[in-house]
C-alpha cells in the first residue's frame, strides 16, 4: 500500500477546518492567490463559492478585495517580517453601506515546508461600533441634558433669592424682614452647590471650590465691611457625593450666619474659619470665629431653626456634634467616623429627652432665637 505524505493529511485536514469554519475565513498561498474559502465568508460578503478558489485575493468579487495596504501587510506576515492583528479595514463597496472589518492573519504550517500559508480571519465589526457610537451619543446628549438643567435650577433659584430679598425690603416687622433674610442665604446657599455641580465632572462637588463660593455669597450679603470681618476657607482636595455636598453646604449656611449673627457684636472685628478635612471615609467639619464666646445661663438664646437643622443634618451624616469655647470664640465640628470604636451610637443619643445635645460635653450650642 502506498503511503501518502504527512504533509497531504495536514494540508487536508486544515482545508476541512477553513471551509467548515462558522468564521470567514480565507486560506492563502504565499502570491496571496485562495486555496480554500469558508462558507461563512462567501455568505458575509455575497461571493460565490465556486468562482473564489484560485484567485488572487484582489480579484474576489468585483474587486473590493483589491486593497494595496492588506495586500502588503499580508506579504510580509507571509515573510516573516510583520503580523496582521486586529487591523481595522473600511470595506468598501458600490451602492451598499461601509462595513467596518477587524482583520488578522497568521502563517500555518501545513506540512508543506516547500511554500508558506496564510490564515487570514475577518470580524465585521460594524454593528458592534453603531452601537458603542449611539451609546456616546446618548451619554453625550445626557450629560448636556444634566448641565441645561443645572443652569436652569441654578437661575431659578437666583430668581427665588431676589424675590426673598424685595420682599424683605417691603415687610415693615423686623422679625419677618429676619425670616426672610434667613430663607434668602438658604436658597443661596443650594444655588451655589448648583453652579459647582454643573462644572463637576460624576457628580462629585469639589468640597474648597464649593464652600469658597458659597462664603462668597454669604460674605457679600451678610458682611457690610470686609475689613471688619473675613471668612476663611481651609479645605483639603476632598470630594464627596453631591447629596453630601447639600447637607454639608447647609451645614456650614446655617453656622456661619450664626456666627455672623451672634458672634461679633458692636462693631467687634474677626473671622470665621471653615475647615474640612478627610481620610479614607473619616472626615471632620469645623466652623471656627474669634468672637465673643458662647453666652452661658440666661443668656444663653433657646434653641431655634438653625439648631435643629444643624442636629438633623450632623444625624443624617452620621456624625458627632462637639461645641467648644476656644477662647476667644467659639468651634462647632462635627465628626463621622467608620471605625466602630469611636463612633457615637447616634440612634441611643437621638432617641434622648434633649436629643444630641445630650452627646456634647460642652456648652449648648449659640445658635439663633427659634425661628
């Protein structure tokens, strides 16, 4: 019996492979001349499967094939010298879409050490890339959706703010005239979390930009001398979450009007300092003046609005309230700590008689009259 050569049964065997093989798949000759065609390419490209075999690759079909670059490529994949791996083609043909293929080529040894084979495997990857681009889209037309409505809270609360303060100048009751002055740093307060969400970048608020704007406001309409009294911003490069960012901006809103408030009377110059800083998932917030102190016994003012919306937010972040006497001033920090060893069980302390004003071992805090 005669013994037919390895190399046949090899050859064979990966001409089998290529023609059953699910992927377009084309088998070449080193002068890029076809020796075997997969159905699946002949279906994906609308080539008969009986006019490919022996053709040079430029000749397949009408011609489309016919690319100098591939061609190259493929020569020198077939010397040695270069590989073909996910080279991106844009396949071109009369009266029909571009289609976007992703192309790789590899020599085989077939058995046949006398000529060189090449591999090459072709995805067509147009659909894969509509889809990613209508995704970018969509993202794109969302994000500038997001910030169109920024702006337009961000002036609607503007709007509201002037509305409080010519209603203001209108009242005739101081007390009112107060109330509304209150209202009118609050909303300006949230409208200045408003202008630093529309420039940050996954919803992140960048804690220094946004209290120093928020200072701003606050010091241009509540501060008739500047050189009398400053507030100062001392912040790390921390970035939170914007529904933190909210409760921290009132938090600091409601004591830093206190301070102004309270803290400087007759004419009395100082300064109010912000401090913020963070590690890991620990952070401290402090609203620090140099003013007169915190009044004790009679004098001491009942607790009012801003107390109570100070504890709430300080227990909607999870943190403890401490008020201390710096001497001369006064420093409200609160703190949020993960660890469980130094964290205040604030569901024990809120259930309390007199809330978590029982946590603090100091004086209560100096906060405005009830509103």
């Amino acid at each position: 019996m005669q013994k037919i050569p390895i190399a046949h049964f090899e050859a064979a065997s990966t001409l089998a492979v290529v023609v059953s093989s699910n992927e377009p798949l084309l088998f070449l000759s080193d002068e890029l001349k076809v020796i075997a065609a997969s159905a699946s390419f002949c279906r994906a490209f609308d080539i008969d499967p009986k006019t490919v075999c022996g053709q040079r690759l430029s000749e397949i079909g009408n011609g489309e094939w016919a690319m100098p670059k591939l061609a190259s490529l493929l020569r020198a994949t077939a010397s040695g010298s270069a590989n073909i791996e996910a080279y991106e083609i844009d396949f071109l043909r009369p009266n029909q879409k571009t289609r976007h293929l992703v192309v790789n080529a590899r020599t085989l040894d077939d058995g046949d050490i006398d000529h060189i084979r090449l591999l090459l495997a072709i995805t067509d990857v147009t659909d894969v890339r509509a889809e990613a681009r209508l995704k970018d889209d969509l993202v794109r037309d969302n994000a500038i959706l997001l910030q169109e409505v920024q702006h337009r809270v961000a002036n609607s609360l503007q709007i509201i703010a002037s509305v409080l303060m010519q209603s203001a100048r209108r009242v005739q009751s101081e007390e009112a005239r107060g109330h509304l002055h209150n209202a009118h740093h609050r909303v300006m307060s949230i409208a200045a979390l408003q202008r630093q969400l529309s420039m940050s970048d996954g919803g992140k608020v960048e804690l220094l930009t946004y209290f120093t704007q928020l200072c701003q406001s606050l010091g241009a309409s509540m501060i008739a001398d500047p050189d009398r009294l400053s507030i100062q911003v001392m912040v790390d490069d921390s970035a939170v979450a914007a529904d933190v960012s909210v409760r921290l901006g009132l938090v600091v809103t409601e004591l830093v009007i206190n301070a102004l408030k309270h803290a400087f009377p007759d004419e009395r110059p100082g300064a109010i300092v912000i401090d913020y800083r963070s590690s890991g998932k620990d952070w401290t917030l402090s609203v620090t003046d140099n003013g007169i102190g915190m009044p004790a016994g009679r004098d001491a003012p009942k607790a009012g609005l801003g107390t109570g919306i100070v504890e709430a937010l300080a227990k909607s972040l999870n943190g403890e309230i401490q008020v201390s006497d710096v001497g001369p001033g006064t420093a409200v920090t609160i703190r949020h700590r993960e660890s469980a060893g130094l964290r205040t069980d604030l569901s024990t302390v809120a259930s309390e008689p007199n809330g978590l004003r029982n946590a603090i071992p100091a004086e209560p805090m100096r906060l405005a009259p009830p509103i």
